[in-house]
C-alpha cells in the first residue's frame, strides 16, 4: 500500500506537468484579410517572462493568431481570427521559476466572438496548472463554457485531495499495524479512483442535460470516444432528444448525432 502511496503521489505531480515543455517563442501568423478582430485583457501574477498565446480551439489543426511575452502582471491581445468559434489561451513559462530546464504548459478555453468583451484572470502559475483562471466576457456562450470549465475544475479538485488524503491515512494505518481500519480505508480507496476515472463522463452527462440551449454541451460531447458513447448509448441518446432543437441543427449537433448513429451501425459483412 506504501508503494501505492508513492505511486498516487507521483502520479498527482506528472498530473501538474503533463503538458511540461520549453518556453520556446510561438510565431504569429500574419493578420487576416478577413475574419473578427478580438481584444483581450488579461491579468496575471508571478509569470513576468511566460509566454502567452492565442491559437485555434481545433486539436487536430492547430494554429497560432497571436503571441507575446508577459510583462508585468498582465497582458493585452488584439487578435484577428477567421469568425466565432473555440480557441485557446496557452500560457508556457517555468516551473518552478528558477528551473534552467523544465517548463509548464497550459491553457484556458475560449469561445471567441465578434462585439465581445474577454477579460482573463489567470492569476498564478498553480492556477492556470490547477484550471482555476476565470474568463469575464459579455459572450453567453463564453459563459457557459466558463461555468463548465471552472465547475469541472472544483470538483475534480475536491475528489483528488479526498483520494491523496486517504493514502495518507491508510500509510498510517499500515505503520500502526491497524490491519483491519487499513483494509477497509483501502476498498474506499479503490471505489473513489474508480469513480474518478468515470468522473468527466458523468460530469459531462450532467451538464448537458442541465444546459440544453447551449452549444458548449454539443462542443464537450464531442470530445468522448465511441466506446463511451456505445457503453452508455440509451444515456447519450436521452441527452441528444433533451437538447434544444437549434443546438441538434449546429454542426456539433449534428456531428453527435452521426456519431451515436455510427456506435449502433451493424457491422459490415464480409
């Protein structure tokens, strides 16, 4: 159990830096002939030199609209993107701060939009790590995409500590030689990594159940792969009938779709 301890424990801290790299200087591409021109107002704390970027929201097409180099405590993007749609702050620094070697990368989401005011709290670099940075816009859909991000962020936050708090108390437990507390301790431990790692479905399912009229439900459903969707098929096709009917007609709407059509298509004969 005390291996297992050191195995959570590491695990938690790969968790912090799984998107660790250089802070190597993003290029910009040149502004568009055509397209929105967004303003962006961030603030931060204790990053002075990180890298800020802006790039698309789009993971297998990715590209960069805007970046510079944080000064100060805050920074300010004019962005000119192709139309409304996902895209993504990424902030990249060092971490720890005086590390020679090692660096941080992470990101906030954005739903850019024309006539549209974004301002960014990103505050350190434990919270752009911990995904708890806030986006003030007067976009609705950045709202919503706020209020799933910063809501997904708290809960998963309480569910690891109350895991990596309960190591703790079983190492104890294991040392004092309290065999049977320890036994029982560890089957909680066991079912709570298990419901975390079913945590962002159930999440999901509920939020877009709850949030009907938003595309945001649509965008984040998207992101499941087919054996979650066929495990929970009956559960997915509740939540396709509940959204609203312009949300079913968007293009995400009608990606979904296609893909729950796809999970239960007969396979081919040979």
């Amino acid at each position: 159990m005390i291996e297992r301890c050191k195995t959570l424990s590491i695990y938690f801290i790969l968790l912090l830096l799984a998107c660790s790299c250089s802070t190597k200087k993003l290029l910009v591409s040149p502004l568009l002939a055509s397209g929105i021109t967004i303003k962006i107002t961030g603030t931060t704390a204790k990053i002075n030199g990180a890298t800020v970027s802006i790039i698309s929201g789009d993971k297998y097409s990715r590209k960069t609209f805007w970046a510079d180099t944080i000064r100060g405590d805050r920074f300010d993007a004019t962005v000119n993107v192709p139309g409304p749609g996902f895209y993504q702050i990424i902030f990249a620094g060092k971490y720890p701060p005086d590390s020679t070697a090692q660096g941080w990368l992470h990101w906030v989401n954005l739903y850019l939009e024309d006539n549209c005011s974004y301002t960014v709290k990103a505050g350190t670099d434990w919270n752009i790590l911990h995904n708890h940075s806030t986006v003030y816009s007067s976009s609705a859909v950045q709202k919503n995409l706020s209020l799933f991000d910063e809501s997904y962020a708290d809960k998963i936050s309480i569910q690891e500590k109350d895991i990596a708090k309960n190591y703790e108390e079983a190492d104890f437990l294991n040392k004092t030689h309290r065999d049977k507390e320890y036994q029982e301790l560890s089957a909680t431990i066991l079912k709570e990594e298990a419901d975390l790692k079913q945590f962002h479905s159930k999440y999901l399912q509920e939020f877009a159940l709850n949030n009907p009229g938003t595309i945001i439900s649509t965008h984040k459903l998207l992101g499941l792969n087919l054996t979650e969707i066929k495990k929970n098929y009956n559960q997915y096709m509740k939540i396709y009938y509940h959204l609203a009917d312009d949300i079913k007609k968007q293009q995400d709407g009608v990606t979904f779709k296609n893909e729950l059509d796809a999970v239960m298509a007969p396979a081919p004969k040979l």
